[in-house]
C-alpha cells in the first residue's frame, strides 16, 4: 500500500514537472515566486547572522522579520496562500473535482485565519472562559490556540476525505502532493517559531 502511495506521488509530481517544462508562463511564474521566496528568507537571515557575527551592527528591519505580525514577509506568504486558495477555486470551476474545492476551501481558511488572527483570538476567549490549563512550556492561551485550530481543522478535514474517497486516483495523487505541501507550510513556521522563542 506504501509503495501503492508512493508511485502516485511520483506520478503527480511527474505530471507537475512536465507542466513546469512545457508551460513557460507556469515555468515563469514559478521561479517568480520561489525567487522571491529565497529573497523573502535569505535576506532577514543574512542581515541577522552578520550582526550575530560582529560583522554589521545593523539590526534587521521589525518590517522583515519573519516571525513578526505584520511583516513584510508575513504579508507576502498571506498573498501566496490566497492565490493558492483562487487558482485551486478556479481549477474545481473547470473540472468540477471536489478535490481542488476542498483544498481551496482549506488555503482560504489559512489566508483569513492569518489576516484576521481567529485562532489566536479564539485561543484568548477558551483561554479566558474556561480557565484553561497550560500545557507544559505553553501559555493557557496557546493552549487555545491549539483547541481553536483543531476544532477548524476537523471541520476542513471531512470535506478533505469526501473528496479523497470521490476522487479518482490521479486527483488523490494531486492531492496527496497538496497535502505534502500544506504539512511544510504549517511546519515551518511552526519549528521557526520554536527555534527563536
């Protein structure tokens, strides 16, 4: 079954190389944006590790750090979630696969999750209603946050496995790749944060 699941993710992401190679405007857009991702990343990291160095005592810019509210960086990732969010709508207009609804349903969530900071206003009201205990190494109101994100992610999480059992194989591969993807982008930050806090 591994093995099973493993073909069809090299399947999928055989199919994405071979649209990356004979579609130059997905060709350009992509580098576009891993371009400016690699800018986006390298620059706070070089500007701190200079001055962690004794090299430059120029500090790093609130606007691009990556681990605050509201910066650039921060801003820029909310743009690439909603596009994500508009091109996976705009793919299930087209096929009418619930796979790509489901997932646009979910990136959609991430982009006003993140513009409109529910779980961390959710974590404060659990944490303030139901005097909530802290987990080891975590306020109360990280411990909503985590009951907060769970409760949205159950509700996301069964129109996510309808569409997986509705699909047929080549759109689970797709989502299977989707699904790989959406566990760095919530991984990432998440070992970012602990690294620095």
């Amino acid at each position: 079954m591994l093995g099973h699941a493993l073909s069809s993710l090299e399947s999928a992401f055989g199919e994405i190389r071979a649209m990356y190679r004979n579609d130059r405007l997905s060709r350009v857009f992509a580098l576009i944006l891993i371009c400016l991702n690699i800018f986006v990343i390298t620059v706070p990291f070089a500007i701190e590790a200079l001055r962690s160095a004794g090299i430059s005592r120029y500090d790093l810019p609130a606007r691009l750090n990556i681990s605050r509210d509201g910066s650039l960086p921060e801003m820029f990732n909310y743009g690439q979630a909603a596009l994500c969010a508009l091109f996976l709508f705009g793919i299930w207009l087209r096929t009418r696969e619930l796979m790509f609804l489901a997932w646009s349903l979910i990136f959609g969530f991430v982009t006003l999750d993140d513009a409109a900071r529910f779980h961390e206003r959710g974590g404060l009201l659990l944490a303030a209603t139901f005097d909530l205990v802290s987990l080891p190494g975590m306020r109360a109101r990280d411990t909503g946050e985590i009951i907060t994100w769970s409760v949205v992610a159950l509700g996301l999480l069964a129109p996510l496995l309808w569409s997986f059992w509705q699909s047929r194989p080549r759109q689970q591969a797709l989502g299977s790749v989707f699904l790989l993807l959406f566990a760095c982008l919530v991984g990432l930050p998440w070992r970012l944060t602990c690294c620095t806090s």
